[in-house]
C-alpha cells in the first residue's frame, strides 16, 4: 500500500468535505430573508431588478466591487453569479433569463443590451482534466482567458460561451450552441462547436 498517497487521499478529502460546508454556509446565509432584502437593495441602488431568486455570492460581489452592473438590467428567477476570485460586468439594459449561470474565475464581459437565453452557461474556466491519476473534483480550474460578449447580441437557449471567447457586437448564437472561438461582430452562429453561418450585413 502507498502510505503517501493514503494520506494525500485523505487529506484531499478533508479538504473538500471543509470546502464543502463552507460553500453550503455560503449558500443557506444568502438565501435568508435579511441577506436577500439587502441583495436587492443593492440592485435597486444600480437600478437593476431581480424577478425571483439569485443564486452564487451576488451579494458578496457586489460588495466587493467584483460584479459590476448597468443600469436597467433584469434578472429572471434562477440566475447563477459566482466567482472565487475574479470580476463579472454585465452591461446596461441586459436581460439574463432563468437558469443562465455566469462563472468568472478571470473576468467575464457581458455588453450593454445583450439577451441571454434560458439555462446558458457563461465561462472563462473549465474543470481541469489533464492528469489521469488524480481524480477530477481536485484538479482545480483552467482558464484560457477572459471571456467577452459584445453589445446588442443575443445568445439562444442552452447555449454555452467557454473559456477565454469573444463573441463580438451584434451577434446572434442560436440554442444549443457550444462556442469555443471567437465569433465576430454581425454574425450568425450555431452548433457544436459554433460556426458563423452568415453576417448581418450581408444584403
């Protein structure tokens, strides 16, 4: 038997089961009536609006400067916003629809005017899957990137924006889309991965 890895094995699992109960703390702390009256005046204060329950750390990155919003902004019931130790900035005028998670470990840009579909995920990181040893909850994150949307776009159903993407200004991603290269301003894309069908500015 390998002691060494025994007790890298145990140790590890101590650290997700602390790891854990801290984020389930985290969770049960923001959904307390207080804590939610406070997240929403927080919203009310960069006139935005939260049409049921948010869920992550809003509150917390909010307060710490690292979820920066525009003004007008509309959130359905079931939005996601976490970060550990990175900064999301929704623009102004956006509406993010029910189920839509957001998760920055860098920096996720969404532009002024943009529509996000029901259920997409939004990423600048992915769960790391490089080492065949190790199991994959302890393999942390990797990130290409920031990940940016332009301004006036909209991004269908079920779609995912991976890790350091820029999709541009004006564009339309259809549902169900896996975006994994920058798609520029005007276009029309879809698929998995997405590809740009057409341009908006074509006659």
């Amino acid at each position: 038997m390998d002691l060494k890895r025994v007790r890298r094995d145990v140790d590890r699992s101590v650290d997700l089961a602390v790891l854990f109960a801290q984020k389930w703390r985290w969770y049960r702390r923001a959904q307390t009536p207080w804590q939610l009256a406070a997240l929403h005046v927080e919203l009310a204060r960069r006139q935005c609006f939260a049409r049921g329950r948010l869920y992550g750390e809003p509150l917390q990155l909010l307060r710490e400067n690292r979820l920066r919003l525009g003004e007008q902004t509309l959130f359905e019931d079931g939005v996601w916003l976490t970060s550990y130790a990175g900064r999301i900035e929704i623009g102004a005028n956006c509406i993010l629809n029910r189920n839509v998670m957001v998760a920055a470990s860098d920096l996720v840009q969404i532009g002024d005017h943009t529509l996000i579909g029901n259920g997409c995920l939004i990423t600048d990181s992915a769960h790391r899957n490089d080492d065949t040893d190790e199991p994959m909850p302890w393999q942390g994150y990797a990130s290409k990137g920031p990940t940016r949307i332009g301004d006036n776009t909209w991004i269908g159903v079920n779609s995912v924006i991976t890790s350091g993407v820029t999709v541009g200004r004006r564009c339309a991603i259809g549902a169900n889309s896996v975006v994994t290269r920058d798609i520029p301003d005007f276009s029309v894309a879809a698929g998995s991965p997405a590809r740009v069908i057409r341009s908006l500015r074509e006659p």
